[in-house]
C-alpha cells in the first residue's frame, strides 16, 4: 500500500483528527492551572467516583436480584450502597452545578460542555426516578401511582408507563444508565478539550 | 438480620414523615436538611483553603 494510500485510509484521518483535536498529554494531564487548587473544583471528580460506585452496586443488584436485596443482609447492604451513592452523586452534582454556574463555565467556547452538563444532570433525574420505581416494595407501588397523573398529563403515558414495572426497570437499568454514562464521557472528554473555565480575573490572561 | 434491624431502628422508618409548612411551600424535613447540608458544603468550598494551594502559588 503507498503512503498516499495510508494517508487517504478514514482510520488515519480519523486518528489524525482525534489527535490533533485531543493529544494524549491534554487527555491525560499530569498538572492542572494554579486556580484549580479549590474546593469547589472538587465536586465534579466526586460525582464521577459517586457514578463508579452507582454502577458497580448496580450490577451487584442484577445480578443478584429482588429478593436477594430484599431479604439478606449482604443484599441490604449493596441495597444502601446503591441508595446513598446515588445521593451522594446528585449532592456533588448539585454543588458542582452551582459552581459552575456562578463560574459562568460556559465562556470561552465552553457552551457545549455546559449543555452536555445540563442534559446529564436531566437524565440522571429520570434514572434516579426510574429506580425509585423499580424498588418492588410499597415504596415504588406508592411513588408510581402518584407519579402516574403527573406522566399521563404530558402525554408520555402512552410510551412510558410508571406501572409497567418490567419497562421500568429496563429503562432503569439498560437504556437511561447508557445514555448517562456516555454524556458523562462526553463531558469529561469536552472538560479535557477545552481545559477547566478559568476564574473570571484569570480569563483575559488565559484567553489573551 | 438482628443487627441490621437494631440499626435500622435507631431511624423510625415505618412512621409519617415530618413536614415543614409556610403558605404555598411544603417540604420534608428530610429533603430540606439535604438543601441545607449542600449550601454549608458550598459556602465551605469557596471559604476553607485548599492544601498545598499557597505551595503552588509560589511555585508559579
């Protein structure tokens, strides 16, 4: 194969273009800016390590099942485990938002990591929701039927039914967790290409 | 299973939940102890100083 050959191949261009856009010490850093050394920029790596756990306690459950969690104390425990990740997940997230948005993170071409935040922030609720609905205990039965008028209302009813407990779970397990956990990549990926947003007084320096 | 019960009895779980009421605004005690916990972990983000923050400052 001749070099122009190579050079046309789409793997190469893509390569090419992947690497220009992210090269390996951007993707992978080994030092961050001085304004980075605050509390505040702590909460996104926290939900992050939060979603880890989420997703491992998660398929502990799986594969485990209902009355596994239900009735043992192993099960009690990955139970919890899953319960109080998620909310040490949307805590962090909460605050991480918060920052951000009195940062104003979305300056200096930044929108699209600002919205791949918002959207995640969105599926996580519907994924949390789901799994509310999902416990099989007098908790979901009593979550889903109040939560059915409110669903019905928008019209969702008729593809989303709250008391169809196997559509649920599926959601909850295989469809929104997909979703969220590739807008989390592509965040933490656009976090990566753009670099973190710095303090508005570093901005004109950064940016000059 | 005794264990676990004996901690789960420390928080009465199978009782009403508390709610406060001020005109239009209803939240448990619960969700709004949440609320309050994140504006303290907010406050104290911006506030406490980081370690090795001022090590790195004069390293710049």
């Amino acid at each position: 194969m001749s070099y122009s050959e190579i050079e046309r191949q789409w793997t190469t261009r893509l390569r090419r273009r992947f690497v220009r856009l992210l090269p390996p010490e951007k993707l992978l850093p080994d030092n961050q800016p001085t304004y980075v050394s605050s509390w505040i920029y702590v909460f996104g790596v926290t939900t992050l390590s939060a979603l880890m756990v989420v997703i491992a306690s998660g398929c502990v459950l799986a594969i485990r099942g209902p009355q596994w969690w239900h009735t043992s104390s192993v099960g009690h425990f990955v139970n919890s485990l899953h319960l109080w990740s998620v909310e040490i997940f949307f805590f962090a997230m909460v605050v991480h938002l918060w920052g951000k948005y009195f940062m104003a993170a979305w300056r200096g071409g930044r929108s699209m990591t600002w919205m791949t935040g918002v959207v995640t922030f969105l599926v996580s609720i519907a994924t949390a929701f789901t799994g509310y609905v999902s416990q099989t205990n007098f908790d979901s039965q009593w979550i889903a039927t109040q939560a059915k008028d409110g669903i019905n209302a928008t019209g969702a009813g008729a593809y989303f039914n709250v008391l169809n407990m196997g559509q649920m779970l599926m959601w909850h397990i295989v469809l929104l967790p997909l979703v969220a956990v590739l807008l989390t990549a592509l965040h933490v990926l656009l976090v990566r290409v753009k670099g973190v947003v710095p303090p508005f007084e570093e901005h004109a320096k950064v940016n000059a | 299973m005794s264990t676990f019960v004996n901690y789960a009895a420390i928080f009465p779980l199978t009782t009403l939940g508390h709610y406060i009421h001020w005109h239009f605004i209803q939240i448990s005690v619960a969700n709004l102890t949440v609320i309050v916990l994140m504006v303290i972990a907010f406050i104290a983000a911006l506030v406490l100083p980081f370690p090795g923050r001022s090590r790195r400052k004069e390293n710049r």
